[in-house]
C-alpha cells in the first residue's frame, strides 16, 4: 500500500498560506514568544480545506462500468 500525502486531503491553493504560517509559527516558538494565535489560525485553515477537499470528493460522481466491456475485468 502506498503512504497517503497529508496535504492530498488539503485544497492546492491553501498550502502555500499553510506554509507561511508553519514558518511564522516555528520562528515564534524558536524565540519563545507567544504563537497561540497563529496556531489556532493554521488549524482553522487545515479544518476549512480538509472539509473543502472532502465535500468535492463526496459530490463526484460513482464510475460505472458495463461488465460487457473489455476493461471490465
């Protein structure tokens, strides 16, 4: 089984902001200053795009193959 990509489950156009923030987030924590706030941001965003992705993956639709094709089996 391949390993799955966390951010397949995430919208492409979200992960560069995501990326920000991871750096703005780790630069706070290396300094000891408070991050609270752009954490709580991040996981907002995760949220937002994870539902996003898998709202559009419950709307496609189911592929149904007529077993009297060649590319059937």
């Amino acid at each position: 089984m391949t390993p799955v990509d966390p951010q397949a489950e995430l919208l492409v156009s979200d992960r560069p902001a995501l990326a920000t923030l991871e750096r703005k987030i780790a630069g706070l924590a290396r300094r000891g200053k408070p991050h609270d706030r752009l954490q709580a941001k991040r996981e907002a965003l995760l949220e937002r795009s994870s539902v996003t992705v898998a709202a559009r993956r419950a709307r496609l639709p189911a592929l149904a193959i007529p077993e009297e094709l060649p590319i059937a089996e």
